[in-house]
C-alpha cells in the first residue's frame, strides 16, 4: 500500500513538474520567435553637417534595403526592396522608408539645436 502512494505521488509530480516547466520553454521560445520576425534599422552614416542620413533595413541578419536621406533638401533615394517578405512583417516598404526619414530628420535637428 505504501509503495503504491509514494507511486502515484511521483506521477503527481512528474505531471505536474512537466506541465510547468514545459510551458515555461514554450513561452521563451514563442517569444524568441517574435523577435527574430521583427525589422531592425541600422544607420551606418550620419552627417549631421550636410544633413545626409544612411539607414539600412535589416530582416533576419540580411540587408534588405539602403534608403540614403538628404534632411536638408527632403529628399532621399531608395536601393533594395522589401517585396518579399512584407506579407510577412504586416508593414510596407513605405512605413519603413517613413521611418528612416522620420529617424534621419531627428538625428540631425537633434545636434543642430
């Protein structure tokens, strides 16, 4: 009788040990995965001077896209495409082009000031 609780209590807690600590990698993992599925600028060039911004759009480690800005001028040229995966991210290649600019035209305000 005796082996037979002390039975039922492991299972007890295997299941329930299991449950925790398997749900716990899971929301880790869930998360990692949303993380990696987010665009990252980078910004290589500014001269805060002439008023001429670089920002790349970054996808998974690879470049994707060079939007060069010239804030003083407001305008800016575009090399590279986000077509294939916009589907993907649920956000233009015109939201991220507006946001460089936008990041561009405060950086160089910013020391102006």
């Amino acid at each position: 009788m005796k082996k037979i609780k002390v039975l039922r209590s492991t299972v007890i807690a295997t299941v329930v040990g299991g449950f925790l600590f398997g749900r716990g990698k899971r929301a880790i993992t869930g998360k990692k995965d949303s993380i990696a599925k987010t665009v990252k600028y980078d910004y290589p060039f500014i001269d805060t001077a002439s008023g001429k911004v670089i920002g790349v759009v970054i996808y998974k480690g690879n470049r994707y896209m060079t939007v060069k800005v010239d804030v003083h001028t407001n305008t800016y040229e575009v090399s590279g495409s986000m077509k294939g995966f916009e589907t993907e991210l649920q956000m233009t290649e015109e939201e991220c082009i507006d946001h460089i600019r936008q990041r561009a035209k405060l950086f160089v305000d910013k020391v102006a000031v």
